[in-house]
C-alpha cells in the first residue's frame, strides 16, 4: 500500500463522490485451505515429529522444552471492554462497535445492496480524472470500481492509512460485517472517523470521542465507529469531504473488483490507462498450498508456489536471535522497534535483521511466502490469525513460530513481546514458509 502527501501514499483502498459500476459478481480468490485447525491431536503432534534441522538446533539453546500447542484462541485482545468517551454508549445491535449520531442534519447514507471484492488499488499523488474512471470500468472483466481519497496521516498520534469515500457506494467494498453497519457509514457521511477494530482496540482510541487526523491540515473528528474495511494496512475511513478538508488530493485512487483471476493481465490493462505517476497494484493474491484436495476459501496466509525459494537456515538463526532479543519488550500501536513492536512491527525488524525486507502490516507479511501445513512447521515460520469479528477473514495478528512448540509475538497493550505456546485454535489463519524474494516483492508493492 501507498500512500501521498504528508498524505504519502497507500495502495490499497480507494473511492470519491464520481461513480460507476459495473456487473454484479464478486471475484472469488483460490485462496487454499491449509490444514485442520486446532483441535486435531494428530496434527499437533506432528508439529514435533519432524527432524531437527539446523534453525531448530539453534531453538533448543533458548532453553525450549517441548511444549503442547495451544488449540484455543489466538492470545490477543479480541474482546473485553471497549475505550468509550464520556457519556458515549455503543449502540448494541450491530456486529460492528458503533454510537449513535450527534447533532441536527443528518446525511442521508444508501443501503447496503451488495458486497463485492477489492481486487486492485490504483493511486497517484495527483487527483485522477473521471474519465479515468469510465475507461477503466469499460474494461472486460470489471465488476465495479470507485474513485476515493487514499492518503496516509497522523491518527491519534500514530501513522495512519486513511482513505475517504462516498459512504453510500463505497461500503460495498468493505468487509460484510463492516459494509453492513449503518451506523457506521452514517456516521462517516456526517463527517466522523471510522477506525479499524484492530486499531481501536490496541490503540485505544475512544469510541465516540475524538482524535486529531493531522494532514496538511488538522481536524478534530468524532470516532463513530470500529470496523475494519479488509483491505491490507487500512485503519480509518472517512468521507470524501472530510479527506479533502484534511489536504487529501481529491479522487488520487480508484478501487476495482474484476470477474477474472487474471491479476496479472487486468493490472497490464489498466497500466496502458494510467497517466504518468500513478500506478496499479493488486490487493489480493492467488495462493497455492500444493494441498492436494485443497478447497478454495478467503482469508487464510500464503502466496505464491510451494517451491519458493526459503530463507537460508543460517538466516532463519538470525531472525529467531532477533526476535528473542526483544523478549520482554513493551507492545506499542504501530511502533516496529527497536525496543517497542506491535505485532508486525516485531516481525519486520526481526528478519530485517537478517537482510529480509518484510512489508509492515500482517495481512500484508501473510503474502510473504507460500501456505505450509501445521504438520510441516519449521523456526521461523510466521503464524496468522483472524481476531477482528468486524472483518473475520482478515488476518490482523501474526507471531513466529520459534519450534518445539513455541512461537514468539508482541500480544497487546500492556503485555511485553513474549514466547508462549503456538496456538491453533479458530482463530488461526495459517501459516508462511517465508521466500525472502516474495517477502521483497510485497514490501516493494506496498511501500
């Protein structure tokens, strides 16, 4: 993802008030499911009985007993209270953490008619032209595709991917749970903030209170809602308005749904539109497990060809030694070391001490390599949960897995970077054997 300006610029989300539509079929991605999850005895055995190579030799010097994993839940704030503003109510009929509109005049927000996917993500610094739009949906193969804001900025004091929509024809975007939620469009047409789940819980931004979104210029907005859009380091929507009153370039992205699986032509397509300096990237990506049997399904971790090439063991040693050295450090929103990390943030600078460029977010570093089955786990591993119930296929935390067992993470607010047991519980997403040169090329696409 890119992003512009102070406003650099993200490349995954996109949309503003001109419109066109196309089709009525969403895309559905073979992405593979990976192995039985959690509770199989068998398969969590089998995480021990393969042999102990080189990277898990160097495991057992941590001092790491075999260790039963964990068939529960992902131990991650998923639940619990939520940060409320003073007087703040949550509205309590909706999957999505909302509050109720404030003040006189408010904007009228269409009905969700359909939910379709965001498969590629146009972006420029520059405002692009209507007419892009048009060309671009007259493509063959086109299902939808929505001009929008997409600008990275100060939220809350952290570094934010923020994009601004039309509410009513944008939702369609969004994650089901998310693009379902009134309350939440409403509140984003009447000039509030909506922040991704992951971020309102972990930053604790106060439901129905307010942050400052600091672009060229600074707001104090309402936080209307915590929904998640399900599209890779996206954590705040607001309107088109609201983007551009903060110095956002008025419609510099376009979101696009195809019928096709052919990312690769599509993208080509829309690439000989494209006027100088902008650019079109995909948010999705075909993931082959070489399963055999294999069913297709959303939201499980891996891309690319099970003959990847993988990181070199003795690399491998060096990221594990990295992460481990930071055992004990605090957790912190969006802070990637040296001696703070969120989730992601451990995992980047891990392996970036080994020479690995990795991209920022989870849902992004799940793209870094190729699904490898439970039964095959080896250190250094990366293991991806699903923890947000406003976007269940969105993978939102990621940890390590360290072998024998153990896998290291930065958990939540409060906690330290810490080795517990690996958990693959319901919430697991699978897990990547990462190919140094994917890694790369992610981070590349993304930066």
């Amino acid at each position: 993802m890119r992003l512009t300006g102070t406003v650099r610029r993200i490349v995954p989300t996109t949309r503003t008030g001109r419109h066109r539509r196309v089709g009525r079929r969403s895309l559905s991605v073979g992405i593979a499911v990976l192995a039985a999850l959690g509770t199989v005895a068998g398969v969590l055995a089998a995480v021990f009985s393969g042999p102990s190579g080189g990277a898990l030799d160097a495991q057992q010097s941590f001092g790491l007993p075999v260790v039963q994993p964990s068939a529960g839940n992902a131990p991650v704030i998923t639940g619990g209270p939520l940060t409320l503003a003073v007087d703040a109510r949550p509205l309590p009929d909706s999957a999505v953490p909302a509050v109720g509109p404030s003040g006189p005049g408010q904007a009228t927000v269409a009905p969700l008619r359909r939910t379709v996917q965001a498969d590629l993500f146009i972006v420029a610094p520059f405002s692009l032209s209507a007419g892009l739009l048009t060309a671009v949906s007259r493509l063959p193969g086109m299902v939808a595709a929505e001009q929008i804001e997409a600008v990275r900025m100060p939220v809350n004091g952290a570094e934010t991917a923020v994009v601004g929509v039309d509410p009513s024809q944008f939702r369609s975007f969004a994650a089901k749970p998310t693009g379902a939620s009134d309350a939440l469009w409403q509140g984003v047409a009447n000039g509030g903030i909506a922040v991704s789940y992951t971020m309102g819980k972990l930053d604790k931004v106060p439901l129905g209170g307010t942050v400052v979104a600091a672009g060229r210029t600074a707001k104090r907005l309402r936080v209307v809602a915590f929904g998640t859009l399900g599209i890779g380091g996206v954590n705040a929507v607001v309107s088109d308005a609201t983007a551009q009153a903060l110095g956002a370039p008025a419609g510099n992205a376009i979101v696009v749904s195809v019928r096709t699986s052919d990312f690769t032509a599509d993208s080509a397509a829309i690439g000989r539109l494209l006027p100088k300096g902008a650019g079109v990237e995909p948010l999705v990506s075909l993931v082959s497990s070489g399963t055999a049997g294999a069913t297709g399904s959303t939201g499980a971790a891996g891309a690319g060809p099970a003959t990847a090439p993988a990181a070199a063991t003795a690399t491998l040693d060096t990221v594990l030694k990295a992460a481990m050295s930071r055992k004990g450090m605090p957790y912190v929103w969006g802070a990637n070391g040296p001696t703070a990390f969120d989730c992601s943030g451990l995992v980047q600078w891990s392996f970036a001490q080994a020479g690995i460029a990795m991209p920022r977010v989870a849902a992004d570093q799940a793209l870094s390599g190729p699904a490898v089955p439970v039964s095959e786990l080896e250190p250094g591993d990366l293991l991806f949960y699903h923890t947000d119930p406003t976007a269940p296929d969105y993978i939102s935390h990621v940890a390590i897995y360290l072998g024998n067992g153990w896998m290291i993470q930065a958990p939540a607010p409060g906690q330290d970077v810490e080795v517990v047991p690996a958990d693959f519980g319901s919430e697991f997403a699978g897990a990547v054997r990462v190919s140094p040169a994917l890694a790369a090329s992610v981070a590349g696409g993304v930066a």
